[in-house]
DNA sequence: GTCTATATGTAGATAGAC
DNA sequence: GTCTATCTACATATAGAC
C-alpha cells in the first residue's frame, strides 16, 4: 500500500503535496496563471512559501503538474467508456459523444469541489494558446481516439470536419461547465437534463457537418 | 458624459490615445489581464509608462475602454444586419446566426491585426468571471435581441433552450476565432467555407434544443 | 500632454537553520 | 521536510518639471 522509494516519502509529505496540488488547482482555476501567486496558493494549502517551491519546482512546473494530475484519471474513464459503449455493440454518433462528456460533465459538477475546480483549470488551458503544447500532451490522444471512432461512422466525412466539430463540441462543453450553473444546485432530473441538451446540441452540430451539404 | 470641449483635443492627443488603446488591445489580447504590463503596453505604444495612466486611467479602466471600444461598432453592424434581413422577409434560424456571427468572424480574421487582437480579447473577456459584468453591459443587449427572433421562429420552445444555445454557439465561435487557423491564408472559397461550417454546426445543435425532443 | 524620477507594494525564487 | 529570512526583479501608480 505504502509507497516507498528513497528515503521515507512520509505520508505526511505525500499529505503536504497533496495539499498543494489541490490548492494550486483552486487559485490557478479562479484566477489563471498569472493571476494565480505561490504566495496565495501557499496561504491556501496552509503551508510556507517555500514549500510550494519545494514539491512544485516553480510555478510553471507547478501548473503542469496540476494540470496533469487528473489527466490520465480523466483519459482512463473516457476510453473506458468508449470500450463498453464498443462491446454493447450500439455505437452511435451520439453515444460517443455521450461517453465524451457525460462523466467528465457530471464530475466537475457533482464530484466535489476540486473536481469543479479542474473543470475550470482545463477551460483556462484550453483557452490559452500558451498552453496548447500541454493540451496536445493531455487531451489529444483520447480526442484522437474519439475522432477516430466518428470517422469509422461516417466513412464519407473528411477528417478536418469532424475535428472542427470535436473542437466546437469541447467549447460548448467547457462553456456549460463555466457558465456558473451550478447543476448540483438543481433537482438531479433537471442535472440530467442540461446535459443531455448539451449532447443534443454537439450530436445534431456534428451530423450536420458531418454529412455533405448538398442534402 | 460629453467628451472634454474645454481646450482642443488636438489631434496628436488622440491619435496617442488611440495608440495606446491599440497597444493594449493587443497585449490584453495576447496575455490577458494579469499577464499584461503597463510597461510592455508603453513600450509597444511607444509611449512613456506615464502617458498610458493618463489616457487609461489605471490598468483596470483601460481594460474596459480597450473592450468597450468597439463593442458599439460591433453591435451596431450586428443590429443593421438584423434589421436587413427582417426587411428581406426571409428570416430564419440560420439567417439569424449567419447575421450574428458572419460579419464579426470575417472581420476578425481579415479586417486588419486590430480586429484580430480584438477577437482574441472578446475570448478572454467571455471566459473570465470576473469580467462578468463587463460583457454582459458590452454583448448582452445584442444577444438579447437575437435571442427574441429566434424564439419569435420558436414559439413553443423555451427561453432557456435558446439562451443555451446561445452561449454554446458563442463558445463554438470563439474556438473557431482562436484555435489558430488563419483563415486569411485560405483561398478565399476555402474560408467562406469554414465560416459555413461553423453556422451549420451551431445552426443544427440550436435547432435540435429548441425543438422538443418528443417530435 | 508629455516626460523623468520615484514611491510603494508584491512577485518568484533561494539560502540556510532546524 | 519544513520554516524563517531575504534577495532581486518588476509591478502599478503618482508627483512634478517642462
């Protein structure tokens, strides 16, 4: 159970990091990068200054890790989905995109705090262009994966289409994820209900220019 | 209210301040608000770090002039558009997002750098919560009108559906603004074809939510 | 209106004691 | 690993000469 490498990582080192993760994860998703400062994340995780330098290695270095922390959580339990939703033996175009979102969606929205949290931190990676080599390293894999699946039922389509369509999908996605909805806040029908418009929304927008214009 | 009568507003004056406004635009644009300096604005302005507190009036405020600037021109152009195709008698849901959208995406990406940077601030100012209240006194108005026509087309659909469709069709915009592509370096047709793909894709995700599922 | 000089605060980062 | 103290750089903002 206990990992142990060197010396003693010390549960309580591991603890500490931890702490400082989850806070970085906060100030970075409230306030950007640069907005974001060692010294507030430092008062957040109730640690020294010195600390978040310590096990973060600099700022930058400390967003890649906050970043990444939950990406392969995030990549595993949407290719997860994508082999069940294989073996069931019913893909669609729609259930595809329901895979894509519905879990990430109903995490950051129900799935405690920090999870909302990094709702909002991949918006503000998503968003930066600065930050596109970290994106590409995160999410394209997966995003190239699901692609990959639509193309296979849309053997027609150009691969620049349904790209362009993940794009705008992911946009919308992020966009109901910051608009400050707070779903939690609703009766859980009406949870279930902003997202299955979302996927409505995304499903119809990628068919459309999925399939030939000359109709 | 009235712009400064008192003395002259002489001529170089306000080609400074305009100087300064389109240094700022560009950096807001490329480092948002936290990541840019009064300095680098100066710098890029060719002005002295004084003069851009001056026209500015603190780096908040010049934040907003910068913004505000010409959301009137864009309104304005989105508001005759709308006004031109109610008079042509063939309105339509696509029509509708086609006026919304066409003009400000092929002003973005052909109109000159400014538009350009300013296409990129909107991005930032959309997606910051904090900037909140700044889009909402910029774009809110306009959005609010074209939100009226659609549901005038859409009499049994909800306001809410519309407003949803709304923000995910901004955010499939804005993606479409800032994921890089330079569509001025397309053939002409090429780009007039990128814009197309974006309506048809926000076009056909706003119909599939304004209709009711059970059709 | 424009420039020089400066006031004041805070940022990221590190050294060294424990 | 953790904390205290500090270095250095740069931020916003302003005062005052011209």
């Amino acid at each position: 159970m206990e990992k142990q490498r060197k010396r003693a990582p010390s549960a309580r080192s591991l603890q500490t990091k931890a702490r400082i993760l989850d806070a970085a994860e906060q100030i970075f998703a409230e306030r950007g990068f640069e907005g974001a400062s060692m010294r507030d994340i430092a008062k957040l995780a109730e640690v020294q200054v010195g600390l978040v330098h310590h096990h973060g290695g600099g700022k930058k270095e400390l967003f890649h890790q906050t970043v990444t922390r939950r990406a392969d959580e995030l990549a595993a339990l949407r290719l997860d989905g994508l082999e069940a939703l294989k073996q069931s033996g019913e893909v669609s175009l729609r259930g595809l995109l329901d895979v894509f979102m519905r879990a990430y969606v109903t995490l950051t929205q129900t799935g405690g705090v920090q999870w909302h949290h990094y709702g909002r931190l991949v918006a503000h990676v998503s968003a930066d262009p600065r930050w596109r080599p970290l994106a590409a390293q995160c999410f394209d894999p997966t995003a190239t994966r699901f692609i990959d699946e639509i193309l296979a039922l849309y053997p027609k389509a150009e691969r620049q289409a349904a790209a362009t369509g993940q794009v705008y999908s992911v946009a919308a996605m992020l966009a109901f994820l910051n608009t400050g909805w707070r779903i939690e806040a609703l009766s859980p029908g009406a949870a279930e209900a902003q997202v299955d418009q979302l996927i409505d929304f995304c499903t119809a927008g990628m068919e459309a220019i999925l399939t030939p214009k000359t109709q």
